[in-house]
C-alpha cells in the first residue's frame, strides 16, 4: 500500500513539475529580454540558479540531518545526469541536434573545469572542511561577478517591465522547488522500501530527481529552438551546484565523503567533463552523441549498482 501512495505522490509532483518548469521558464525569458540580457546570461543566471534549488534544498537538508555523505553523492550525481540526460538524453527525445552559437570554452566551460578541479582536489582526503568551503564560495562570488559586468548585447523583442513578470517566476521557482522535494522524497522512500544503500539512492535516483526541472527547461527550450540558454543553463547549473552546494554545506558542517563517491562517482564526472568538451568543440550536440551520452549514463548507472 505504502508503495502505491508514493507512486502516486511521485506522478502528482512530476506533473506540477512540468507545469512549473513551463510558467517559470517563459516568465525567466521575458524577463531577460526586459533586462536586456543575452539569452545565455538570461540562462546562467535565472535559469540555473533557480533549477539549482532542489539540489540545494534537499543537499542541505541531508547536512543538517547529519548526512553530510549524501551531499557529494547529490551533487556529482546531478552533474553527470545534467550533461548526459538533461543534453544527451533530450537530444534524442526530441529528434534534434543542439547547436549553440556562444562560446563556451572562452570562460564558461574553464570555470566548469576549475570546479569540478577543485571538487576533486578536496574530497580526496575524504572530507571537505568549512575552509575549504571558502574556496568554493569565492570562485561562486568571481563567477557572478564577471556574468553581471561581461553584458553582451543581443538582438531582441522589447518587453515592457511589469511586477507580473517577477510575479510568475516567484510561483513557478516555488512549484519547482517544492514539487521537486515531493519527488525527490517519494523516490526515496519507494527506495527504501527496496533496500537500496544512501549514497547510491543520492548520486542516482535523488540526483535524476533533482535535475527534473534542468531536463524540463531544455525539452522546453529546445521546442523554442532557444539552444544558447539551454547550454547555459546546463554549464551554469552544474557550475552553482558545484561551487554552491559544497560551500555552504561545508561552512555548516564538516562534509565527509564516502568511498563509493571517490572511487566511482567522482571519475565518472571527470569523464562527463571530458565528454562534454569533446562534443562541443564544433558547437554543436548531435543526436548520436546524445545517444552515446544516454548509454554512458546507463552504463554509470549500471557501475554504481555493481550490476556491470
């Protein structure tokens, strides 16, 4: 019985999640435009940021119920499935090749590697300490800071400010970050009733939970052929949940880092690193590398449950 009820907890939530994602997503938009943003700047910084916040939310949740191990297992596992699912995954879905027009490698992407750097550089000892926290928190505040000074200009449609396009975005983060929470918990518990172990439940079901409103906002992009928000939003998300979540998380409580999360998870995120660079060289994400992208995935999967 209880499993059918988080069933349907699970499917309730996942439908108020596609709905948020949608409102939020148009609102964010029109807001860039009012601002007079670049579409990839709208992307990193509202897009992102705001479908960061059910990893945050349930990574910090896990530091102050004293289950700090299951915030690396959260946060790497929610990097791998952005890229491999949130691009590879709805490329193929969709039957469309993602092609971007920014480039990526000229800062972006080098502060992706940085954090991904740093993550690795500090867990490796099997914890990361509120000092090393700052480190995490400056590079964040370095990053903001040259996407507010860095103002592109783009060609686009004059949108008039009014409070509704602040109204909406507000309901529509408020829809994603708690449906996402009813997700995230359901998953769990339907999981627990199977037997599963924290740290895999948190690098796989809670991270896919986690990175639901990523993949909504570029199935919904790429329906609008916007594809520079969608690598925005993609680059920038995996930036913030890096530099953000191990920062504060660290600054409230000393993280410890489990062996599964050093030995497998970690690799497999310098691998999706690796991967994404080389498929974005030619700015452009086919739907067979979103097909390769989809078995690595499953492959990740499969490695993380001792299946393969």
């Amino acid at each position: 019985m209880d499993f059918f009820i988080q069933a349907t907890i699970f499917l309730v939530s996942t439908f108020v999640l596609v709905k948020s994602a949608d409102y939020f997503i148009e609102a964010v938009e029109k807001l860039g435009h009012c601002w007079k943003m670049p579409h990839f700047i709208t992307g990193v910084l509202l897009v992102a940021i705001g479908t960061s916040l059910p990893e945050f939310s349930t990574s910090i949740a896990s530091v102050l119920k004293d289950e700090t191990d299951m915030l690396a297992g959260n946060v790497l596992g929610t990097v791998i499935a952005n890229v491999f699912l949130g691009l590879g995954l709805m490329s193929v879905l969709t039957n469309t090749n993602i092609k971007f027009e920014r480039n990526i490698f000229a800062v972006h992407f080098p502060i992706f590697i940085f954090s991904v750097t740093l993550a690795i550089l500090t867990m490796f000892d099997g914890k990361v300490t509120w000092e090393e926290g700052i480190f995490f928190l400056g590079t964040c505040a370095a990053y903001l800071w040259f996407l507010f000074a860095k103002k592109e200009k783009d060609d686009m449609p004059d949108v008039k400010f009014s409070w509704k396009l602040l109204i909406i975005p507000v309901l529509g983060l408020v829809g994603l970050a708690i449906s996402s929470e009813f997700v995230i918990r359901s998953i769990i518990v339907i999981s627990e009733l199977l037997g599963f172990e924290k740290t895999v439940l948190a690098a796989t079901l809670v991270a896919v939970g986690t990175s639901l409103p990523e993949m909504l906002v570029v199935w919904v992009m790429i329906k609008k052929r916007n594809f520079d928000m969608i690598v925005g939003n993609i680059l920038g998300s995996n930036i913030f949940d890096i530099l953000l979540i191990f920062g504060i998380g660290s600054l409230i409580s000393p993280l410890q880092i489990s062996t599964l999360s050093l030995q497998i998870i970690a690799p497999f995120m310098v691998a999706t690193l690796l991967i994404y660079w080389g498929v974005s060289k030619d700015k452009e994400i086919t739907k067979q590398e979103g097909l390769a992208m989809t078995f690595l995935y499953i492959f990740f999967i499969g490695k993380l449950y001792g299946i393969l």
